[in-house]
C-alpha cells in the first residue's frame, strides 16, 4: 500500500507520472524517499513543509543519514528527489529558491570495489543447498539465477512461470530497474534446473518463486535469508547478499573478457557508469588497448 503523502506532493508524483510520463517505479522511489526525508526532517523542523526548509536543516538531516549508514551514493540518490520537489515548488511560487539546486555529495562508493566471490566460494554456496526437497529445489535455483543470470532480487521475485522462455532457453525480466524489460539467455546447467523446476510445478501459472505454506510470490527478505543461510552452510566467512551473487556474475564474466557492453546489456544497466564499477578487474588492459592502437597508427603511416 502507497503512504500518503501531503496533497500538494501527491500533486507533483502525479505530475511526474501523468506529465513527464516517468516510469511507475520511478515514482514509487520518489515516494518512499519524500516519504522518509518528510518524517525524519519533520522531527528536526516540526510542521514545516520541505520546500520551507533551509540548507542547514538539510545538512543536519544528511548527517544523520551519513550516522545511521547511508552512503553517499544513496543519499545523492535521495537529494536528487527531493531536488526535484524543491525546483518545482520554486518554479511553482510556493518557495523563494530551491536551496539544494546544484547541491551534491562527493560519491566515495565510486572508488569501492564491489564485493562478490571467488569461483570456489560460488561452488560451495551452491553445493550448500542441495535440491533433495522442494524447499532446497526452490532455493537451489534462487542461487542459480542470482548468480548464472546476475538478476537484481526484485527483478527475481517478480519473475513468473511464463517469463521462462522454454524455447530460446531465455529469462524475460519484465520490469528492471527503470521499468525496462530484457532478455537474459540462461546457462545450459542453470536452465536444466530451471525445467526441472518447471516440470515439478506441472504447468501452473503465476509466480515462479512461491512460498510453501501460503504458496504466494516470494519476496526480497525470504530471498535474502535463503542466500544467507546458504552462505552459513558453506562456512564463508563473509556475510552473503543476493548483490553480492549478481556482482559476482558481472565479475566472473569480465574475468572471461566478455565484453563490457555484453555485461552492461545483461545486467540491465541503464549507463555505462553502472558497469564501469567492475573495471578494476581489467589491470593493464586500457594501457594494453592504447599502445595496440599506436603500434597500428604507426603502421598506417
């Protein structure tokens, strides 16, 4: 269910929607985080809109976030929203000046390498949940397409029995990131998991992920205790996350020397900034690529 939000926001999110024509889910972002930024800045500066607020309240906010784990990434993320309302109370005369307008964080998460496993660790975490009942069945393919498909968690539990595309041996993500479908071609070892998985649900529609008990869609806390119980299983010693599975798809790729667009393509990357987070696991092949074009302009001369 959507929080309601004070009218004239849900004025602006329907201006967004109806208007600017953005993407559903991009709206139900823009919710949740005016949502959070109206109740937390609300115990700092009690009955004053967002648009009302100053810069320092703002700055105190941020801190808090920063204090409570945020990243700058993500709160780059939420200003950018909240940006948005504030340019459009401005421009709308219900505010003197939007006062984060051109007002950023340094992204320290530009320069993190994302965290994923090495092919050994893949092995044992897989091998940790063996498929000898339906439960295991179930969670032995939640690993296998995390991983064998670098699906996001909601782009994986969104996924119905129909969205296997029996054959092209295809995945069909229907709503990614953005709202923007793609098609994934899914490994040989992975897809025989996948027909068998198929087989045992004997053509019942709906969703392909389904609890036991009240056999309902599946939904990103279940899906990330089942990666975690897996990973206790294996005895890794580092806390696994379903992101961690779909980075470790992307890196494993790039290892191969597929190409970046290929990855970017795959993994449902809206720019190639997205993507450019796993260059650190090409060392010397940008050096490799300029003297190779050197060597070539200087035989063409």
């Amino acid at each position: 269910m959507n929080p309601t939000l004070d009218p004239w926001i849900e004025g602006y999110l329907e201006y967004q929607l109806k208007v600017r024509r953005l993407a559903p889910r991009s709206i139900v972002d823009m919710r949740c985080t005016l949502k959070r930024a109206h109740q937390k800045l609300g115990l700092l500066r009690p009955g004053v809109p967002l648009w009302k607020l100053v810069l320092e309240d703002y700055l105190q906010w941020i801190n808090q976030e920063r204090q409570a784990g945020y990243s700058n990434q993500s709160l780059n993320k939420d200003l950018s929203h909240i940006r948005g309302l504030l340019d459009y109370a401005w421009r709308s005369g219900r505010a003197d000046r939007n006062v984060l307008d051109g007002f950023t964080l340094e992204d320290s998460a530009r320069s993190q390498k994302p965290k994923s496993l090495d092919l050994e660790q893949t092995r044992r975490l897989i091998e940790a949940t063996p498929g000898g009942s339906r439960e295991g069945r179930r969670d032995r393919l939640i690993l296998l397409l995390l991983y064998g498909c670098g699906l996001r968690t909601a782009e994986l539990c969104q996924l119905d029995v129909t969205d296997a595309d029996i054959e092209r041996q295809e995945i069909v993500v229907r709503h990614g990131k953005g709202d923007r479908a793609r098609r994934i071609p899914v490994p040989e070892a992975v897809w025989l998991v996948v027909l068998a998985y198929l087989a045992e649900r004997k053509g019942k529609k709906g969703p392909l992920l389904r609890t036991l008990d009240k056999q309902v869609r599946l939904g990103a806390k279940h899906v990330c205790d089942v990666v975690s119980g897996a990973g206790k299983r294996a005895s890794l010693e580092l806390e696994i996350t379903p992101k961690m599975l779909r980075h470790s798809f992307a890196t494993h790729l790039m290892d191969r020397g597929v190409d970046l667009a290929v990855i970017a393509s795959l993994m449902g990357h809206r720019s190639a900034r997205e993507t450019g987070v796993y260059l650190h696991r090409l060392p010397g092949r940008a050096e490799a690529a300029v003297k190779l074009l050197s060597r070539e302009q200087g035989g063409a001369r």
